[in-house]
C-alpha cells in the first residue's frame, strides 16, 4: 500500500498500482477491500469507509 506522491517507485511500478477501494487486494484465500459504509439505520449516508475481509473458497486438502 503507498500514498499518492512523487517517487520513482511510482514511475517503475505505475502499470501495476491498483486502488484498494476500486480493486480488491486477494492474497492466500483472502479478499481485502475498502468501501465506505452505505446508508445508516436511519436512512442518511454513512461516509465512514470500511475495510472488509472475505475468506475465499477454500478446499479441504483431504
């Protein structure tokens, strides 16, 4: 994970830099992502953003 600014790193790796709240980070069964919350209980937006983590579909090694 990085923050926008001025590196090479950014220059070399630019083809590769995802946004984790646009594509979600998948990484040894797990899907990692950042959204913001939706709407409250009482109807008004919720502008908290949120990460979120899912457990992909794991088979039993047996």
């Amino acid at each position: 994970m990085a923050t926008r600014g001025e590196h090479r790193f950014f220059e070399e790796e630019a083809n590769r830099i995802r946004d984790i709240r646009r594509v979600s980070l998948r990484y040894a069964g797990y899907s990692i992502c950042y959204k913001l919350g939706g709407r409250k209980k009482d109807g008004s937006r919720d502008e908290k953003w949120y990460a979120l983590i899912a457990i992909d579909h794991v088979s039993s090694p047996h």
